[in-house]
C-alpha cells in the first residue's frame, strides 16, 4: 500500500520530570480554591493525570479546589454554578473525600466528561443522577494496524493523499496554523469565537510535552493535529488529538491519514495508548443505577434526529474508523433533567 510522503521527525522522550514525591494525608482532607502554584498543579497531573482531558485542565478560565498532599479538582464558573471538568486529579484511594470536601464547602457542583467510576462513585456516595452522553474510544497501539473491512476508509484515505502528493510532518508553524485555524472557524456553526472549557483553547499558555503534526500540498498547509499527552506515575503513557484544523482545499480529507502518521510515530516510540476522544451523545440501552432514563433518551434521540445542529453520527463514524476500545462517559447534576445547568454549560464554552 501507498504510503504519505514523509519528512524528519522530532521524537520526544515519553519520560517527564520526576514529580515530588507526594503522601496522601492520613487527616481529614481539606481543600483551598486556587491555591497550588502552577508547579505544582503540574507536578499532580503529571503523576495523576490519566484522564484523556486532564491536560486541557491547565487552560486560561479554569478554577481549582486544591488539596495539598493530594491533588485536586478543576472546574468552571457560570451562573453562580460549578462544572466540575473531567476526574479528579489524585490517587483513586483518595477521591472520594476528596470530592465530599469540595461539595461541602460550596453549591452542588455540575460535573462534565467523567469516567464511569467517578460517576458510580457520586451517585452512591452523593446521590447524583449520573447520565451517559457519550464514549471515548482508545486504540492499544501495541495492536494497531490498517488491517480489516472497517478501516477501508482508512487507506483509501492514504492512498488519496498519497497520490496527491500531501506530505505530513511534526512540526508547528503558527503563523501558518493561526491562519488556518481562522479560515477553518468561518466554516463552523459557531464562527466569531473559539469553543472553550471543553476544547481547550489552541494557544493555550502551557503547551510542553504536545505533539503537533501538519499536512502539506504543494507548499501549502492544508490541515494538522495537535496531540496533547496522557501522564500516569509522571510518564506519558498515551496522547489525545485535542485541536484539529483543515483546509477545504483538500476535497478527499486529511484528517485520516495525519491520524495514522501520528499513531504510527507514537507506536515506534512505545506509547502504548492512542484515546480517540469524545463521540458525544453516542449511549447504549444498558441503563447504570442513578441514570435519568428520560435525560438519556433525549441523548440518544438527539443523536439520531439531531444532526442538523452538529454531526454526532459523523463524528462517531470517523472516530470508529480507527477500532479501539469504547468507554461510557458521564455527566453528573443533582436534577433529573438540569435545563438550566445544561444552558449555563453552553454558556460557559461559548456555544452560545
């Protein structure tokens, strides 16, 4: 099979600077808002951070319930509420009194994008109705290949772009990609302004350890992906396509094949993860104690019927092009049906 045209590469090491080393408290966990230095915020992430947007917890806007010793908590402000974004940043011995001191010092949060575990362990501990709208899906890189009837597109899309004569290399030119980028948001829903708190910004101030790769036609850049990376016990053990942008120049696409030129480069360095990302409002039929039956069905029937306002169903079938491993994602409110937490979220990324 045809391969893109490629240039040097600048691996990074996956090993990070050692974090200090951190003791849980054997006291009673107490928190402070915005109390860490940015040291040592990231100093926490790189031990704990794991969740495919804990990265995106260091963009401008965001707030954090600190708990030395442990950890901490992100989230947003609006309306006088709380959104907690993705999981807590601590050892998982320590989350839920860590989340009960963050409860009982403020209004009861909203929180968005969590694992299945944090939202079984809200709803039995806290009482939330915890709801599915979405999967991520992870690809094990160390069985990644193009093989198979269902990743078709996939080298087709190579081959296109081969042909054409794209080439892909890592590398950032923001002059070039600010342009880009600008271009790209006439051709979106929301056009005057970048979505934000769930999409981190992409010049966000922190941005060591990402991976950024773009496509080239004849000269031109037609489109890149930059990957932010996934920490456990202060390695990378995996990255996330965070921001993307492409050129409509480019009629066949190029987000496949700058997908798998990535993937393949994170495979030779030993990463051993690849999270795709959020396919939102994608759920199952299986219902988890403490979901709200009616606020899942219109989820599911937004998905279905909804494709007017953003493609849900497209979204879902680009991402499951690569294979990988579906994981239920959570949101968690204390309403059964939280209109108004629900439009002051919107509000808060600048959907609306």
């Amino acid at each position: 099979m045809a391969q893109v045209e490629t240039i040097a590469l600048h691996p990074q090491e996956d090993a990070v600077d050692t974090a200090p080393y951190m003791v849980s408290p054997t006291a009673e966990i107490s928190g402070m808002i915005d109390h860490f230095t940015f040291e040592e915020r990231l100093a926490y992430l790189k031990r704990y951070g794991n969740h495919c947007l804990s990265f995106s917890l260091l963009q401008q806007g965001m707030h954090y319930f600190d708990v030395p010793g442990t950890g901490f908590i992100a989230f947003g402000q609006k309306w006088g509420k709380r959104f907690v974004l993705a999981d807590p940043v601590c050892d998982a011995k320590d989350r839920e009194a860590m989340l009960k001191n963050f409860m009982d010092q403020g209004s009861d949060p909203v929180f968005v994008q969590i694992s299945e575990d944090i939202a079984r362990l809200i709803h039995e501990k806290f009482g939330y109705y915890c709801t599915q709208y979405g999967v991520e899906i992870n690809v094990d890189l160390d069985r990644w290949d193009l093989k198979g009837k269902k990743k078709q597109v996939l080298r087709t899309s190579i081959n296109h772009a081969c042909k054409a004569g794209v080439v892909i290399e890592e590398m950032y030119a923001a002059d070039g990609c600010r342009h880009l980028s600008e271009e790209w948001l006439k051709t979106r829903k929301v056009r005057n302004r970048e979505i934000c708190f769930l999409i981190r910004p992409m010049d966000m101030n922190y941005q060591k350890g990402t991976r950024k790769f773009s496509a080239y036609l004849d000269g031109e850049l037609i489109g890149f992906v930059f990957f932010d990376p996934i920490y456990s016990e202060n390695r990378v053990v995996g990255y996330v396509p965070n921001i993307s942008r492409f050129s409509n120049r480019f009629k066949p696409g190029i987000f496949y094949p700058l997908m798998i030129h990535a993937m393949d480069t994170f495979k030779r360095e030993g990463i051993k993860n690849m999270n795709i990302g959020l396919c939102p409002l994608k759920t199952d039929d299986n219902y988890m104690p403490g979901e709200s039956v009616i606020l899942k069905k219109m989820n599911r029937l937004l998905f279905n019927h909804g494709n007017w306002i953003f493609s849900f169903k497209g979204l879902y079938f680009t991402k499951s092009r690569f294979g990988g491993t579906e994981n239920r994602i959570f949101g968690g409110t204390r309403q059964r049906l939280p209109m108004v937490s629900f439009l002051a979220l919107l509000k808060l990324c600048k959907v609306l």
